[in-house]
C-alpha cells in the first residue's frame, strides 16, 4: 500500500513538472509574441509619422487642392492617434490601421501628381503670359507715349482750375462783436479768408469748411456728424459757409460758436473746399 502511494506521488510531481514547464514556455512564448507585436506597432507608428511629414510638405496654389490636403491631413493625423492608443496585442486592429495608411499612401501620390501637373501647367501659363506683356508692352508704347501730353496738359488745366485761399486770419470775439484776446470774454471765433481770383474754375456755389483745434489738439465741433468730403476722404468740420464763387476774388469769413467756455491756449483753425486745403492760421487766447 505504501508503494502504490509513492508511485502516486512520483507520477503527480512529474505532472507537475510538465505542467510547470508547459507554463514557463507558455510565457515566455507570450512575452516573445508581445515583443514582437510591439516592434510591429512601434514601425506602423513611425510610418504614420513619416506620411504626416509627407503631407505637411505637400501645397498648391489650387484653393481647392489645399483643402483637400487639409482633410487627408486631418485624417492622417486621427490614424496616427488611434495607433497610439491601441494595445500592442490588439493585432486585427494594428492590421486594419496599416491598410489604411496603405490607402492614404495611394492617395497622397495622386496629390503629387496632381501637384507636378499644376506646377507644369502654372509654369507654361507663366511663360505665356511674360511673352504676352512683353508683345503689349511693346504695342502699347506708342499709345502711351500720345497719352503723356494730353494728360500732363489736362493736369495742368485741372491744377490751374483750383480754388486757392490766402491771408488767412483768425480772431476772438466777444458778445458785442468785438475782437477779443480774452479767453474768459471769447463768445466766438471768427476766421476770414480771401478766395484767389480764377478765371478758369468752375464758377457758382461753393462751400468753405473750417476744422478748428483747441490747445489739446483736438478738434472741436458741436456736431461729430458734421462731415464733408475733400480728395475723396471724409473729415469732420467745426463750422462752413457757401460763397458765389465767380472767378473774382472774394472773401468769406466763417464764425464758430463752440457753446463752452474757451480756455487759455493757442487754437489752430484750417479751412478747406472739396478740391483741398487752403490756409491755416493760429490764434493764442490769454
């Protein structure tokens, strides 16, 4: 009886022994498997990374083309973090993965050659059209040369016929009427300018704008939405007055009741007509 026992025994270590060693190869062929299915996706990542450089340097001057490198891109990208974020061992995904970086390959050499077909295409355009200017620069000399003097002497009409502006003043006045230096008795200002004799401008109505500016520098208004328009820019005035205009000279004076106290300082009045400015002068309120 206590021989059958230690043959038992003897029998159920050696199973124990083949179980053992069954386990240890069991393992370590596992380890062996995960090994290698990491170096798999440590490749399929590096190749993810390497088409995402492809892309990046891919570009066109196609708006459209662009656009549509921007979408790969976008899914190169997403590819690339999906691969980051599977196991090693989930071997039918990593498979999955690397077709789809197979088909954005595919995709991304039909880019090129798309590209290489517009770079081709641009660059004839281009030579075209360089010979293209070349002929009507060479046509277009002739024509231009006419041109100069009759537009040299329509400037010269068009300058000459120029509303100027000269002896400018401006001076303080008080609730009588009379000029004042006094910025505590200034009820108002008062600018005056002559408008030069013209033969040739255009003769009728026309306005003055003054643009008066306080010792601050700022401009003052009692209406910001007072606006007019001279050499094709929109300004703000202080004051304005229509004069007939002519072709003699005339002179204008324009008044500016600002509605406040005046303060101490140097005021600086500009005046303008629609051509451009005119004159300035300055005034010191003590």
């Amino acid at each position: 009886m206590e021989k059958n026992y230690k043959n038992i025994i003897i029998a159920l270590s050696a199973v124990a022994v083949v179980l053992l060693g069954v386990l240890i190869y069991v393992f370590v062929d596992r380890n062996s498997i995960i090994n290698d299915l990491t170096i798999e996706k440590e490749d399929l990542t590096a190749q993810m990374v390497e088409l995402q450089n492809d892309y990046a340097g891919l570009s066109s001057a196609n708006d459209t083309l662009n656009a549509e490198l921007m979408l790969e891109r976008e899914k190169v990208a997403q590819l690339l973090e999906r691969v980051k974020k599977t196991e090693a061992s989930n071997k039918a995904k990593l498979l999955k993965y690397e077709r789809e970086l197979g088909t954005l390959r595919s995709i991304m050499r039909g880019y090129i050659k798309q590209i290489d077909s517009l770079n081709t295409l641009n660059n004839e355009l281009r030579v075209a059209a360089a010979e293209a200017k070349k002929e009507a620069r060479q046509n277009k000399t002739q024509y231009e040369n006419l041109k100069t003097t009759t537009e040299e002497l329509g400037k010269q009409v068009e300058l000459g016929s120029i509303v100027k502006g000269r002896g400018m003043t401006i001076v303080g006045i008080n609730a009588n009427g009379k000029d004042t230096d006094r910025s505590s008795r200034v009820a108002k200002l008062k600018t005056c300018i002559n408008l030069v004799e013209n033969s040739i401008a255009k003769k009728g109505p026309r306005n003055v704008y003054i643009r008066v500016k306080g010792p601050d520098g700022i401009l003052m208004t009692q209406n910001p939405m007072q606006m007019f328009t001279v050499a094709g820019e929109e300004m703000i005035y202080s004051a304005s007055r229509e004069v007939d205009y002519q072709g003699d000279e005339v002179e204008i004076c324009i008044y500016f009741e600002y509605g406040e106290q005046f303060t101490k300082g140097v005021y600086t009045v500009e005046a303008f007509t629609t051509e451009g400015r005119i004159g300035s002068a300055d005034l010191l309120l003590k």
